[in-house]
C-alpha cells in the first residue's frame, strides 16, 4: 500500500469528506459489481452499493488504515446482500419476482419457456441466503471459490459445502416441480 | 463437477440469463451525499421529559400500569 493511499485512508477515518468521496469514487463500480452477483437486480445492488457506503462512512472511526479497504467494503457489502436475500421471499413471493426481474434485466435463453425459468427461480428463491448466494455465486457467476470464500469470511471448503448443499436442495426442489436437469 | 452438476449448471445459467451486468451505470456519489448531509433524526428534549416522567409514574404507582397498557 503506497504512502498516499494510507494517507488518504486516515483522513477517512477522520471524517474528512473529500476522502471519503475519492475512496467512493474508486469502489462504488467494484462494490456495486460484487452486489449485483450476488442479488441478480440492478435497483437493489444499487440501493445495496450506497448502504454499503454508508456503514462504512458511520465505522470509519473502527477502520484501521492499514488493512486494505476494498476487502473490508466487499465483506460489509456480502453481509448486506444476505440480509437482503434473506428478506426479500417474504417480501415478495419469488415464484413470479425473481423471474418477472429476471426477465426484465437479464435476457435468459429464449429456448427455456418461462415455465422452467419460473420454476427455477422458485427452486431458488427457496434456498437459505448462504446457500443462494454461494450457488449463484459459483454457478451462475462462475466466480472462483477463493473469491467468495474471501468475501464470506469462510474458508475454500466451506464453500464447497455450501455449493454442494445447495446442489442438492436444488436438484430435489427442481425435481418437486417436473424439471430433471 | 460431474456431468449432472454441469447440466444444473447449464439450466441455472440459461434460466436466469448467465452473469449479471456488473457495469454501474451512472455515478451514485450525488445521492450518497444527499444522504450525508441530511439532518439526523433528533428526539425533542420534551419527549424525552414525557417519557421519564411517564416511567417515574409507573415506578411509583405502579397499579397505573394495566390502565396504561389498555391505553395503548
């Protein structure tokens, strides 16, 4: 870490504004990235990237300057988008949410019917938070395991376990609903 | 990953459109400051006062506190 990142990360944790605007201005892109991995909607990973921000503006005085801050913002990010995964089946039954977001800013293949792509976002929507964002995460993010190990504060096999319970889950809910993959 | 493992794969990419976009598409440090200067919540001293006034209520007459609960 050079001099003027520490530098400029102690004036952060003084409260100084314009610190916190250029720390801002160089991981709002990476943060929001890693949240919409994670959450699969473009509103919410941006509502999720400035909540992001604003825990870190309010535990800056916690912050220790020397420890690399984009670690520190992924995890705070990670912990937010669980708590959002885990809020949002009650919210919203995601039999038709995840899918009607699915299909309004993703472009899912047009040979799977909307009945499987339904289907599979019911299945899940269905899964705990950990185990959904692990197995979108190594899946359909394709994101290595070291990453998202990194980012949930867990170890390589610990994912492993994650992605390997939600498999299971999966398959057996899919199979539930007439989908054999 | 076996065979099986690879199809679910397939099947979760292509039902929900593969990867997510990870381009932000516009700046969000406007509304970030939005949020920052925006007064915080302040309780006014008199309900603070109301409120102790109503717990030193409670304390000392505390056969006060089913009429209280029905009030509320």
């Amino acid at each position: 870490m050079t001099g003027t990142v520490e530098a400029e990360l102690e004036q952060f944790t003084r409260g100084d504004i314009q610190a916190f605007e250029t720390l801002f201005r160089e991981y709002q892109g990476k943060v929001y990235a890693w949240i919409v991995r994670i959450v699969r909607d473009p509103g919410a990973a941006e509502d999720l990237t400035l909540e992001t921000f604003w825990r870190i503006y309010r535990a800056r005085a916690r912050f220790d300057p020397r420890r690399p801050f984009g670690a520190w913002a992924r995890r705070i990010a990670t912990n937010l988008a669980l708590e959002h995964l885990s809020r949002r089946p009650a919210e919203k039954p995601l039999d038709d949410g995840l899918a009607r977001r699915a299909a309004a800013t993703l472009t899912p293949d047009s040979a799977i019917g909307a009945e499987v792509r339904a289907k599979v976002a019911a299945a899940l929507g269905e899964l705990p938070a950990k185990l959904r964002a692990a197995v979108t995460l190594a899946m359909i993010e394709e994101t290595p395991y070291a990453e998202i190990a990194d980012a949930l504060g867990i170890s390589i096999n610990g994912v492993k376990s994650r992605v390997f319970r939600a498999v299971r889950l999966l398959r057996r809910s899919l199979e539930k609903r007439g989908v054999c993959p | 990953m076996n065979e099986r493992d690879e199809a679910l794969k397939e099947l979760l990419k292509r039902a929900t459109g593969g990867p997510a976009d990870p381009e932000l598409k516009h700046d969000l440090w406007p509304e970030m400051l939005r949020r920052l200067e925006r007064p915080p919540v302040r309780i006014p001293w008199w309900d603070w006062a109301l409120a102790a006034a109503l717990l030193l209520c409670l304390l000392l007459f505390p056969e006060t506190i089913p009429a209280v609960l029905y009030q509320l």
